[in-house]
C-alpha cells in the first residue's frame, strides 16, 4: 500500500424498530385519538426505605434512598427512578421519530439533571412547602444524538419527540392524582 492510503470509515447503525410496524401503530392514533392504555405497578416495602417495584413479568425495579438521607444506598433514589423514566421516554421517542423519518441512527445518549430538595422530610415534621415548591424545580436534558441526518434534522427530531414525550408531558403538565386506601 503506499502513503495515500485511502481510509474508509466505517458506520454502524443502532438496532432499527420495526417501522411497518410504527405506521399501524400510529395509524391506529390517528383513528382513535382518545385511546389509552394502563399502566401498572405493585410496589412493596422492603425496610428502610428499600422498596421493590413490580410490572408485569420483569425483575423488580429497586429503588432506595442514600444514606444520608437514611436508606442504605443499594439503588438509585426515586427522583433518579423518574429521571430514568424520562430519559428512557424521550429515547423511545426520537427512535420512534427517527424511524418514521427514514433516518438511522449510530448513537443516542441522553444525560439528564434534576433539581430537587426534600426541605418538608417528606412531611415528617420538616419545612412547611407548599406541593408546587416540592419535587423537581428544574430539570435539564442533553441530548447527543448521530445518524445519516443533518444536525438541523436530528435536532427537529429531538424536539418533536420533546413535544410529544408522554413523560415528559406528564412532569410538565398538571395530571388528576388520587392517593387512598387499598380495599
């Protein structure tokens, strides 16, 4: 070979969802925009604040608090679960978005921060706060994304799977929430 090799890069491509199978999907949307499904959760007490969290048939979803705060520090905190959550919904999203572009994607990384304090001690004798000054005050997503796209499209991407993100709708806007007593 000589001096003026020539170099071939290479690009691999995340593992593709199956896009007829999004069409339907989102053709069954369009025809019955009210549609909702449930989901379900069984979350059980373990000590301390360990608690193990069951949906459907996977492994429980183990959630604790650090040890400042009085856990044991063997699983992520809830605000961390829903930060999880979040991320994971909006990556579904731009996937899903992606794909109904025709553009494949080589990476996607989201990198999330919350800001959030527990001044009240849960309502255990802390500060008095009123609901709107607990729980996340402020939270910021970076996302770094590549594929066989622009950066003006994946960033249109990003932002239309933003728009649309159930869970992120869900922490943006006010939602009806009953807590009572199991039967």
């Amino acid at each position: 070979m000589s001096d003026a090799a020539v170099t071939e890069t290479i690009t691999t491509y995340l593992r593709p969802i199956d896009a007829d199978g999004l069409a339907k999907f989102a053709e069954k949307g369009r025809n019955n925009p009210n549609a909702r499904g449930t989901n379900k959760v069984r979350t059980v007490i373990e000590g301390q604040y360990r608690s193990l969290s069951y949906v459907g048939n996977h492994a429980a979803v183990v959630v604790d608090e650090p040890l400042h705060l009085f856990g044991q520090d063997t699983a992520p905190a809830p605000g961390e679960i829903v930060l999880s959550a979040l991320g994971g919904c909006l990556a579904v999203g731009i996937t899903a978005v992606a794909t109904a572009r025709n553009i494949k994607l080589s990476k996607l990384e989201l990198f999330l921060e919350g800001d959030i304090g527990n001044p009240a001690a849960w309502g255990a004798g802390g500060a008095e706060k009123a609901p709107a000054d607990m729980g996340f005050q402020e939270i910021r997503v970076s996302v770094d994304v590549e594929g066989d796209a622009t950066r003006e499209e994946l960033d249109k991407i990003v932002a239309h799977a933003n728009f649309y993100s159930p869970v992120a709708n869900t922490m943006r806007n006010p939602i009806d929430f009953t807590i009572g007593m199991a039967d």
